[in-house]
C-alpha cells in the first residue's frame, strides 16, 4: 500500500481515498529575521534601563525632600527653642524689673517714714527748748 497516489487497492478494485485520510503536516511558524529579535532586545534592554533610572531619580528625589522636610522640622524646633528661651529671660527681666520697683517702693516709704519720724521728732524737741 503507497500512500502517493491517493488510491487503493483492494483487490482487483481500486478506490480513492478522500483527501481528509491524509496525515497533516504541521506547519512551521514564520522565521523571526535575527535583527528583529535583536531589535526587540535592544527595545526591551532600553525600557528596562530607562524604568531603572526613573525610579533611581525618583528616589533621590524623594530622599532630598524627606532631608528637606528633616532640616525644615529641626530649624522650626531650633526657633521655637529660641523663642522659648526667650520668653523665658523676658519673663525673668520682667520679674527682676518688677522685684526691684517693688524694693524700691518699699525703701522709698521706709525712707520717707523714717524722715518723717526725724522730721516730727526735731519739732517735739524744738519745742521741748522753748
């Protein structure tokens, strides 16, 4: 039996068999061109190192605001402390400012007493040699 004519014998008869009987032959898929391939590798090397540097820069980028954002904070405590301190000796002066009025006022009255006291002591006595 021969499979090139797509007849057969049976016998003294012959007949055709129909052409569904045929064993497939598979069929091979299109040949990729090398520079194609390699163009599509070159592409594909060209995304992934763009990607790469992209998301370097955006890190560096996050990482200076973050530096940004630290010395930001720290000046802003840095100032606050200032001005903490400085309310601090204000309120101090205030009060040293207002202990010293205070003793003064009192030295001022005891002085005036005490002249008062001299003062109406020297009449009585003026009095007193009469």
């Amino acid at each position: 039996m021969s499979l090139k004519n797509s007849n057969d014998n049976i016998g003294n008869r012959t007949r055709d068999l129909p052409a569904c009987s045929a064993v497939p032959q598979p069929t091979a898929l299109p040949r990729v061109p090398v520079v194609a391939a390699a163009a599509v590798v070159v592409v594909v090397v060209v995304v992934v190192v763009t990607a790469t540097v992209v998301v370097v820069v955006v890190a560096v980028v996050v990482v200076a605001v973050v530096v940004v954002a630290v010395v930001v904070v720290a000046v802003v405590v840095v100032v606050a402390a200032v001005v903490v301190v400085a309310v601090v000796v204000a309120v101090a002066v205030v009060v040293v400012a207002v202990v010293v009025v205070v003793v003064v006022v009192v030295v001022v009255v005891v002085v005036v007493v005490v002249v008062a006291a001299i003062i109406e002591l020297w009449i009585q006595l003026s009095y007193m040699k009469l």
